[in-house]
C-alpha cells in the first residue's frame, strides 16, 4: 500500500496510522448513514439482521417535502452569489496586492483572518443589535451574502492568493498591457484563465461554507439548506440524518474533482525535478 | 587519505537504467570530475557513494572497506548539494559546527575548527549571519566550509556551481580547486559543466546513459576522445565527410585561409562570432554543403561575410565514425 | 478600495456594535460595568473553563493532526492518496456543527452503533467518566474538525522542508532523531505552533456542534447563547454582549500571535 520513503517505520507505521484516521473519520459517517437508511433500531441490530430494511425511503420523503426545494435552492443561490462576490472582491484586490504593495501582503492575510477573531457567534450577537437599525436589508433572504463572503474569507482568500502566486504576475500584466491591453481586459482576458483551478477551488469552498453554516441562517431566520436539515431532523431524524450525509458526500466528491483537476500541474513539476 | 572505489556498479529505477558497469577507482587525494548530460547516471553515483541510494549490485569502497554495510550517516564524507542544504534556523557558525557537535568535540575545538575553516573560505566576518542573509555564492563557501570541518576521507560536491551566475561560479571554482590542493581531500564532483570539469580536475570521467565512456586527464579527454559521444560532448566538433569515412575536427585544428588556392576545402563565409581573443567563423563548403567552424586567434583573420575561404587540417583528425 | 469597505461594514461594524452593547451599563449608560462583571464569578469560571478546554483540545489537534500531515506528505505510492487526504481534509475542516454531531451521535451516542460493537467485544464506553457532551467526548467530536485543519495548515510547511537538509545532516553524521531534533521540528516550530492556536480559536468559538451535545454553560460561546436567547431579562443581555465582547479580544490576541508566526516562518520557507 503506501509506502513512506523506504524506511523500515514507514513500511508499517505509516499504513498503520493512515488506517486509524480512515477509521476515524469514516466511521462517524458511516454512523450516521446507517441510522439514516436501515429502518432498524440499534437495540435490535445483530449481525443476523445487518443487511435488512435499508432502504432510500426517508431520504425520498425529505425530497419531497415542500420546504425541501425552497430550502435548498435558496442555499444553492447563497452559496453562487457569495462565491461570485467573493471573486469580484479578492481577484482585483489580491492582483493590486502582489502587484503594488506586496508588504501589505501579509497585512492583507490578517485581515483575511479576522472572521477567525469575530466567529459566528460574535457575528451573531452583532447582527442582533443591528437587526432593529437595519430590517430592510435583514429582511431579503439574500442579506447573508455578504456574511457568508466574510466567513469563507479565510479559505477564499488563501486559494486566489496560492493561485496568483504560483504565477509570474508581473511579467503577465506587463506582458498585456504592452500589446495594449487596459486593466479590466487583462484581469479577464489573461490572468482569469490561468487562475481556473484556484477560482474553481474558490467557488467550491464557498458551497462547502454555505452548505455547513447554521448560526447565522438561523439567528435571521432566513430558510437555508442547513436550516432546513436541522429543522427537518426534529420531525424526521433519519430523513435529515440522510441528508446531512448527502451533503457531505457531495461536498467531498467536489474538492476531489478539484483536487484530480490541478493535479496533473503538480505531477508535472515532480517529473521535471528528475535524476542527473 | 583516502581511495573511493567502485566496482561494477548497476543501478535501475523501474524501467530505466541508471547505472551500469560502473568502475571506477579514485586514488587518495584526487580530483575526478564527473562529466556528462542529464540524465547520464553520475549523480546516482555520487549519491550511491553517500549512501542515499542503494545499488542493486556492485560494491563501493572506502580505503579497501566496503561501504555498502555502513549507513549514510556513517560514512564520513562530506558533501555539497546543488543549493538549499544549509539549515535555515542556525546561523553561518553553527551550521559549519552542525557536524562537530554531532561528534561531541569540546566547543573550544568546534569554536577553533569553525574559525578555520570560515578562513579557509574567505568569510571570517559572516558567522552570525543566517542563510536567508547571504548570496548563493557565499551560501555555498558556506556549504563546503561545514563540509570539509568534520575532516572527511573523501568530498563529494552535486553540481555544486549549477545554480550561481557566472562570474560567482568562475571565482568559486578557482577556489574549490585551491582548498582542495591545500586540503589534499579525495574529491568526486558531478558537473554537467565542461569548462568546469576541464578546469579543476586530476581526471575526468565522461558518463552516457549510465555508462563511463572515458576517463582520463583533461587533456586526454579533450584531445584523444576515445568514442564520438566524448568528443561531441567535450568541446565542439565539426563533422567532415571523407575517405576515411566521417572525419571530427574541432574549430582550432582548422586553419582559414584568404584565397581558395591554399586549402583542402574551399566555401564562403556565412557568419563570424567574435569572441575577445578569438574569432569563430562559420563556413559553408561548396562541395559537401556542410556548415564548419573554424577557430581563428584574433588579428588572423576577420571573417567578412560572403568572402571566399579554403580551410585545411592542422595535424591529424581526431577520430573518425 | 471596496473590498476594505465591505468587511468594514460586514465585519468591524457588528463588531464594534457588540462592544457598544457591551459598554452600556442595565440602564442604558455608559459605562464598564458589564465588562466587568462578564469576568468575574460564574463568568471568569466559564472562560477559565472554556480556555483550558479549547487548549487540551488545540493540544490534542495539533498533535495528531501534525503527525498525519507528515505521514501524508511523505506518500510515495499511491499517488492519488494523498490528493483523497488534502480533499476530505478540506471538506472536514468546514464540517458544520450539525452534521457532525448527529454522525457522532449515531456512532457513540448511548443508542450509537459504535458503543454497541463496543458492548459486544466487552468494553462499555460508558462506564466511567465519557459522554459526548463530556470533556472527553468533546475533546474528540471537535479533533474530527481539527485534526485535518491542522493538516491543511502545516502540509505546506511539510513540504517546505527541503530533502537536502535531511542529506546533508545525514553526510554531517547525524541520524533521523538527530534531524528532527536539531533541523526539522525547529524548522516547523513557528507553524506548528501557529496552527496551535488556529485549532485554539476554532475550538474556543465553536457553537453549533456543541449546542447540539451539551448545555454546558461553561463552555463561552454557548453561555452567550444563553444571555442573548429568548428569555432573558432585558438588563441581563448586556452581560451577554460583553462576554461576547471579551471573547472577541481573546481571539484577537491568539490571532495576532498567530500572524506573527506566519511570518516568521515564511521568512524560512522561501
């Protein structure tokens, strides 16, 4: 299987502790997907009966309640305005960062971290105070735009500033710009399209943080998807159960695609490394 | 003191061969080159010498001890990577140290041995520095300094000049081949670096796909190439048709001449590179349509475009295919 | 330039909101009164409380997290390996409160299938101080997500580390501890430790995932649920603002820190 750079440790260790976090972290999911799918109580499960009564059935029911496709589409229209918004805002940012103030980088990094400093909660006890100045804003369902632009700032920023870095931009813009390209065109026309993997991975991490958000969605009461589960597991525990793991299957498979997508780059470079 | 021995070494990664029938002997305080392209296995030699990569047959030995038993860190030799080996958290002085403190030496010896050997590369004043701090050419003074404290049997330096600019690296280079005669330390270098492996070594070693094609003097490799690929790889060659089948003349065994009476092929100048104290004229021979260069010491001749020339041969080819 | 604009409004401004609440007195002045009292008695206990808990759990975090990353970085075969690591490890780190209590519930939970097959080999997992809405349990519901945060962080400072350093402290004489000891962690030091206190802020302000396990009104973000929910009495709320108030200066402190060693170790990696 895996094997760490031919020591003799890594031969089983590494394997070893590989396992343990695969078991960690698949069995939980594992849980759940059961208590979801098989119509039978822990109490009553023997190894006899282990592979009885699943069935994809609460998983149809929390279809086709009606919340369900408000819910989700809501979320879903959350999740591209705030990857679009983000983009619009850390794209030029970032590109005027590395370009004219690339001391103010590490300032710029700061401020992306401060979500981590304000969390949810904080934000929470600050939108409540505001929720009476601000209620026309608060009332449209998309008011947590810009919120969850905010919360994803810490992983948006990091993907379109890894993204940026890993190319000569100065030598690209200069480039542009002497052929006769003005600024917004060479953001379009020529770094945009070497950036599609970090943007992609930009747009992802976005769906991942708008799909997983509950406080705040809950506190403005706003219909998300994630509200919408929570809700749903009181009625219905395996139903929402069985849609928190669809959620997360999803949300996996995702970053996987990503990660197959700007792989062949990295395989790339290793190759170029080589032997004399 | 001491000889580095390799006997028929073989060495594959997967598919490829790296290594194979690998012999060579090192006598105590030479300095052999290893010189070839990319690819050609010389690096794998020298790592095999180290001890990071192991060979699937053959032994490496150290003075007549086989060192194939004894792991890298072992092994006492000192070594200097292409670039990025200092540590990055220890200043110039502890880093020249790093390998005396793992020997546990008293630190009024290690602190002496760092003074000297900071002398012997020119950087007395920079112990306090940190890597972050210094240019790629210190950086690696650096390099050998901590390499040669520990008083290795032999030194191996991975293309150790590859990645400075030019004028960094000639200076280096008159240094390294200064400290080595000074030290008398057993010395493998890897270069890709013709001019380099000709400057500074006892001996060279020419190396394609894994094989040696020629050891030798410097002077023997550059002017009795014993195979085509020598010849072509050390030096430039022009290669001429003939009787005698394929003829390869290097630039300066050609002399250029004014008029088309005196020579044995006549053409026309096509292009001239002037070079300082030397002119390299590109001709192209009426008979065979061949493009040949032809070195001529300054003040000989100019070379204008489109005159009429004849060459001849200076002494003997130096092969032929 | 827009973009300091829009987290001025969206970020500072709530903020600064919070610590206006937090600086009215019960009737409306002006005053530290509230702050004051946010940190004394029950609530000093509670931040003490919640400041030990998110460090054991950071602790526990950085350690496992920072052995797993290393043993990721160093996968030869397969390939794809180590791409499926770095891809769940992002979808874990954002795992969302709800989800991931709910999975732990349904594998250790009293009714979880884990604790059944537990039972059937003999170990009862409750039988002395867990529960999920322990400390201990706690302390392993929150590695699920920061466990692989600290991968994420400290992956890159990983692969920073440059094989050469490994061979030439190998040619100098030294062995693997020898390395470790005097090059490697050393090197790693500013981001392990930077990730420590990563994993400290995310433990520390969690909320859902620990709303759905426990009342624990020790633990900081929930207590300012508390203050701020439904039935509290109209003064009581101050309260609750400046504890969120303190809470935002204590992250800002960890976070400052952790900026400071970000750029230290960048000084390294390039």
């Amino acid at each position: 299987m895996a094997i760490v750079r031919g020591r003799v440790f890594g031969r089983v260790v590494a394997p070893l502790i590989l396992l343990v976090a695969a078991a960690f972290f698949i069995l939980p999911l594992f849980a759940m997907m059961r208590f979801a799918l098989q119509n039978v109580q822990v109490i009553d499960l023997r190894w006899s009966n282990l592979f009885d009564k699943w069935s994809l059935a609460p998983l149809w029911s929390a279809f086709s309640d009606d919340q369900f496709g408000r819910a989700l589409t809501l979320s879903l229209k959350l999740a591209f305005g705030t990857g679009l918004i983000s983009l619009l805002l850390l794209v030029p940012t970032i590109v005027w960062v590395h370009l004219r103030l690339p001391r103010a980088r590490s300032t710029v990094e700061f401020l992306t971290i401060l979500p981590y400093v304000i969390p949810a909660i904080g934000m929470v006890a600050g939108i409540m105070v505001i929720k009476p100045h601000a209620r026309w804003f608060l009332n449209s369902d998309l008011s947590l735009i810009p919120f969850y632009v905010v919360l994803a700032l810490p992983f948006t920023f990091r993907s379109i500033d890894s993204g940026l870095k890993a190319l000569d931009l100065r030598t690209l813009v200069e480039a542009s710009r002497s052929l006769g390209y003005g600024w917004m065109r060479t953001i379009v026309h020529v770094i945009v399209p070497n950036l599609r993997t970090a943007i992609l991975s930009c747009l992802f991490l976005t769906v991942a943080v708008v799909l997983g958000e509950y406080t705040i969605a809950d506190v403005l009461l706003k219909r998300t998807f994630p509200a919408f589960m929570g809700e749903y597991r009181g009625s219905d525990p395996k139903g929402g159960y069985g849609l928190a793991i669809l959620s997360l299957v999803v949300t996996t498979l995702i970053f996987m695609i990503i990660g197959l997508v700007s792989r062949p780059k990295s395989a790339r470079r290793r190759r170029a490394r080589g032997t004399t | 003191m001491t000889s580095l021995e390799f006997s028929s070494i073989r060495k594959c990664f997967g598919p490829t061969v790296a290594l194979a029938d690998f012999d060579l002997t090192i006598a105590p305080g030479e300095f052999i080159s290893l010189l070839g392209p990319s690819g050609c296995g010389k690096t794998t030699a020298l790592r095999i010498a180290a001890g990071f990569e192991r060979a699937d047959a053959g032994t490496v030995s150290l003075g007549g001890h086989e060192l194939s038993p004894i792991p890298a860190h072992k092994r006492n030799m000192g070594m200097v990577f292409q670039s990025y080996s200092l540590f990055p958290n220890l200043d110039v002085r502890k880093n020249v140290a790093f390998g005396l403190k793992t020997r546990r030496l008293e630190s009024s010896v290690i602190a002496r041995r760092v003074d000297e050997m900071l002398e012997i590369v020119q950087l007395s004043g920079l112990g306090d520095r940190f890597p972050h701090q210094l240019s790629g050419g210190q950086q690696q003074r650096v390099a050998l300094a901590r390499a040669l404290a520990v008083r290795p049997e032999v030194l191996l330096l991975d293309e150790p000049l590859s990645a400075l600019d030019a004028r960094v690296r000639s200076t280096l280079r008159d240094e390294i081949k200064r400290i080595q005669r000074d030290t008398g330390v057993t010395t493998l270098f890897v270069t890709h670096d013709q001019d380099e492996a000709l400057a500074m070594s006892d001996r060279v070693g020419v190396m394609s796909e894994g094989r040696l094609e020629q050891v030798g003097s410097p002077h023997e490799v550059y002017q009795s190439p014993a195979s085509p690929f020598v010849a072509r790889f050390v030096g430039s060659i022009n290669e001429i048709p003939s009787e005698q089948g394929t003829i390869l003349v290097r630039p300066e065994a050609l002399t250029i001449h004014e008029n088309v009476l005196h020579g044995k092929w006549i053409g026309t100048v096509v292009a001239s590179t002037f070079q300082g104290p030397s002119t390299l004229i590109d001709v192209r021979l009426d008979a065979l349509d061949l493009l040949v260069r032809v070195h001529a010491p300054t003040g000989t001749y100019d070379g204008v475009a489109g005159s009429r020339v004849s060459i001849s041969m200076v002494g003997d080819h130096l092969l032929a295919v | 330039m827009p973009f300091l604009a829009f987290l001025v409004l969206f970020l500072i401004v709530p903020a600064i909101s919070v610590f206006s609440q937090a600086l009215r007195g019960a009737n409306g002045e002006f005053g530290f009164a509230s702050m004051g009292e946010a940190f004394s008695g029950q609530n000093l206990d509670a931040f003490w409380f919640s400041i030990t808990f998110s460090a054991g759990a950071a602790a526990v975090g950085t350690i496992l997290g920072t052995l797993l990353a290393y043993v990721a970085a160093s996968i030869t075969r397969p390939r794809w390996l180590r791409n499926a690591v770095t891809a769940f490890s992002g979808v874990a780190a954002n795992m969302g409160g709800l989800p991931l209590a709910f999975a732990f519930l349904s594998l250790l939970g009293r009714q979880g299938l884990g604790t059944k097959l537990l039972n059937g080999v003999g170990i009862d997992l409750y039988a002395g101080d867990f529960g999920l809405g322990e400390v201990t349990g706690l302390i392993t519901v929150y590695s699920y997500f920061n466990i692989p945060l600290m991968v994420l962080v400290i992956l890159p400072a990983i692969d920073g580390l440059k094989p050469a350093w490994r061979e030439a402290c190998s040619s100098l004489g030294g062995n693997s501890s020898t390395y470790w000891r005097r090059v490697g962690l050393p090197v790693l030091a500013p981001s392990i430790l930077g990730g420590f206190i990563l994993l400290f802020a995310n433990s520390f302000s969690a909320y859902a995932t620990a709303a759905q396990l426990t009342d624990n009104s020790k633990i900081v973000p929930l207590r300012i649920g508390f203050f701020l929910g439904g039935d509290v009495s109209v003064g009581e709320d101050a309260v609750g603002y400046a504890l969120a108030a303190w809470m935002i200066v204590i992250m800002a402190v960890a976070m400052i820190l952790y900026w400071a060693l970000r750029r230290r170790a960048e000084r390294w990696q390039s």
